[in-house]
C-alpha cells in the first residue's frame, strides 16, 4: 500500500494538536484534521489547568491565560471552607486559560513542527487494508479518502475512531457528567482562588465551579449525574446562580458532557490509538481532561514516532502507549474510579463533618499524606477503606 500518511490524528483539541506536534518534531509526515471551522471555538470548558501540566511541556505564553490563581476553596452544604495551595488543589487549578487560544496555539506548533493542519473536515469512515487504514474524509461536501500507516482519534468524547477501530470505548448514561456553563460578568468572589461548592445541595454526582477570567467576570458551571437527579443540568446552575449571583449577568452558555467512566482497558489495536476524551482520560471525579489529553497525546505521539521507525503498527507495539499512561495518569484515574463510587454515597452531612475535621488546618503547609491520615483519624469508620489508595 501507498502511503499518503504516517499518522492520521483526527481531531484538533488539546489531545490532537500534541500528538500532531510530537509525530512531527519526530520527522513524520503528518495530517491533523478539525471538523469544526475554527480550532477552539465553540469553548466546551471551564479552562481551569495545573500550572505544572502546561509547564511541562511549553514555555507559557501570557496570552493562553485568562488567571493565575494561588489555590482553591471548597465550600460544603452547610458553609464549612476548605482552603486548599495549588499544589494540592489537582490538574484543574494553576491557570484559568482562553481555550480559544490556547487550542489553536498547539495546533499551530504541530503546523510549525510540520504537520498538515485542515479544518473543516470531518472523518466519516475508516477501513484497515493490508497494513494500514484508509480514512474516509469529508470536506465542505466533497468526500476522498486518504491512506495511513497509524490514525490517532482525538476525536473527544463524541469518538468514532475508536469504535471504528474496535476498542471498546463504550460509556454508560450513568457515566456521562451533564454540564453547563455561564461565563458571568459583575458578579464578585475572590479572583485568587477557583472555588467549588460540593454536595447534593448544589449538585447531586457532580459539583459547582467558579473559575476567575478577570476582574468580576468568570466562568459558572456545573456538572451533574443523570442518575443522581431527575432536573437537568440547567434547573441546577440556575437555582445556585439565583442564590449566590443574582446581580450578575450572562455572557455566554455552555453545555457539554463529560466521560467518568475511570481508564478503558486499552487504548490501541492495530494501527489505531485513541487519546484524550476519546480514549476516556477525563478525571472521574474532576471531570478535568486537558491535562492528561496534552500528556496523553505526547506519549501516543511518541509512540506512533517509534512505530514508524520499526515499521511495525500492530496492536502489540503500540500497547507501548498503554503501558505509558497506565503507569502514569492512569493510576489516578483508577483511584478516583474508586474515589469517585465512594463519594456518590456521602450525604452532605458527611461532606460538612470531613471538612470540618481538616478545617483548622493550614492546608499550603500540610501534604497529601498527611492529610488523609489526619481524615481518617478523624472520621475512621468512613475513610478506612480508602487508605491503601493513598498510603
Ligand atoms: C462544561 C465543561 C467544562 C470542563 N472544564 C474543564 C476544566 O476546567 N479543566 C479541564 O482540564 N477539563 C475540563 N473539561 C474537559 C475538557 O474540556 C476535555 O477533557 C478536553 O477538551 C479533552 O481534550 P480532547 O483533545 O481529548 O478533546 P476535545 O477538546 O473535545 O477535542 C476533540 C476535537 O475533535 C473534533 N472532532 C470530533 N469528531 C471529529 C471527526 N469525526 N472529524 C474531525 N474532527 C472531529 C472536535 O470538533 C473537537 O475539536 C470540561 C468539559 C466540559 C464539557
């Protein structure tokens, strides 16, 4: 078979734009194809990031960030606050970025690096032949296909490269967090900190967010489990909104799900890897995905690089990747699975009483270790069973 390709990578978001990048710093020739008109917009995200998650990978360019912040308040039902440091705070919470800019900014490091962006153009088949995969592509009405040694789908949670390619990558209703978003103006909070209000009063298997752009202006959101509530996302963001912002105004709505499903057994078959959302490495409990989609499409694109040199695209080379990100961000989505299953039993009475044992700490100062030691000495019967997880 005649190549058109090395490596295919369908879709432009944070998970394809670096695996395009990394294909093409390592000299393959590479398409990236957008279904959509401009890579980054519409915005489906809160655009909370952890500084050390960018920072591994870019020098950072004052114009991706909306915020900085310094950490994160969690509020439970009954007011009780837990103030966390950055550090400690998880993948979301460093930077609140303009995805808008900073989604096309990767994407224009993989077109420097080399690869051929396109956008406009949608994926709509996908065959194996003999040691490769024909793509079929639609664009602006016109079909054609085009031929590759390996596609990488990075295609978001919607995916059909995965299913195309036989990996299982099935979600259950009960696994999709149902979000919506207003970016509010003239409305006031501390622009330090993102905050999040937990519990079912605020939002049953998920929880409510606010993160900082600006001065008085920031992103409002909330995710939900279909399981958790009969009201949609929207009845749920509304109440708070009314409760807590009545003064402000909306700017613009959002509305998106997010995978929870914890990590899929594989991520690859032959000639086929999946990354970020399509390959399901949103956090379970956070629903944070860009961090692991920028780490995620480095190792596939590492990976797929290595492939081509050894002219070998099977299913057991490529398994390379898996082991990569199972080793890496997989174990913590594994935990939070586990987590996540836990925390939809708590009541808010409880989420009041874990706050308030660890609430007279100086969180910046305490580690993770000590911190669930100090939860489970206090609420033993609850956090026992957890301790393995962490310890
Ligand atoms: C409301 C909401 C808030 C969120 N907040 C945060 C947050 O604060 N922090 C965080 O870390 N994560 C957050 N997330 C999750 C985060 O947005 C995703 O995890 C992240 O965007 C995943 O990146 P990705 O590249 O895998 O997929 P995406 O960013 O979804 O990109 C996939 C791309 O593929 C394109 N595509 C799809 N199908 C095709 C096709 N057939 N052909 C061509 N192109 C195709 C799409 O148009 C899209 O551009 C949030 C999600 C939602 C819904």
């Amino acid at each position: 078979m005649n190549y058109d390709y090395d490596v295919v990578v369908v879709g432009a978001g944070p998970a394809g734009s670096m695996s395009a990048k990394t294909c093409a710093e390592n000299g393959l020739k590479v398409l990236l194809i957008e279904k959509r008109q401009e890579i980054g917009t519409p915005v489906r995200c809160a655009e909370g990031v952890s500084k050390e998650s960018l920072e591994q990978f870019f020098e950072i360019d004052k114009k991706w960030i909306a915020k900085e912040v310094v950490g994160a308040i969690i509020y439970t039902p009954d007011g009780t606050t837990v103030r966390l440091s950055e550090g400690m705070a998880g993948n979301e919470v460093g930077y609140v970025l303009e995805r808008k800019i900073f989604d096309r900014a990767i994407a224009r490091m993989a077109s420097k690096s080399g690869a051929e962006v396109v956008v406009k153009t949608t994926a709509v088949s996908m065959r194996r032949e003999k040691d490769g995969v024909v793509l079929g592509l639609r664009r602006l009405g016109e079909y054609y296909e085009v031929k590759s040694r390996i596609v990488i789908g990075a295609d978001g949670i919607e995916s059909r490269v995965g299913k195309w390619g036989g990996i299982d990558t099935t979600i259950k209703i009960s696994e999709i967090e149902s979000c919506i978003q207003y970016l509010m103006s003239d409305i006031s909070f501390d622009p330090d900190y993102t905050h999040f209000w937990i519990g079912r009063k605020f939002a049953p298997g998920g929880y409510v967010w606010l993160f900082p752009k600006g001065d008085g202006i920031a992103n409002v959101g909330l995710g939900v489990l279909p399981t958790q509530t009969k009201e949609s996302a929207k009845v749920w963001l509304d109440r708070f909104v009314e409760e807590h912002y009545p003064e402000g105004e909306i700017i613009e709505v959002v509305a998106g799900g997010v995978p929870v499903t914890g990590p899929i057994e594989t991520a690859v078959a032959d000639n086929i890897m999946l990354v970020g959302d399509a390959a399901r490495h949103a956090d379970p409990i956070t629903g944070g995905g860009i961090a692991n989609a920028l780490k995620g499409g480095y190792f596939a694109g590492d990976v797929a690089s290595k492939a081509v040199k050894a002219r070998d695209y099977s299913k057991n080379f490529l398994k390379r990747y898996d082991e990569l990100w199972k080793n890496d961000f997989g174990k913590t989505l594994y935990r939070n699975k586990i987590l996540q299953k836990k925390f939809l039993k708590l009541d808010d009475e409880t989420f009041n009483k874990l706050a308030k044992s660890i609430g007279n700490y100086d969180l910046s100062e305490i580690s993770v270790k000590k911190l669930v030691v100090e939860l489970i000495k206090h609420n033993p019967k609850l956090m026992w069973d957890l301790k393995d997880l962490f310890l």
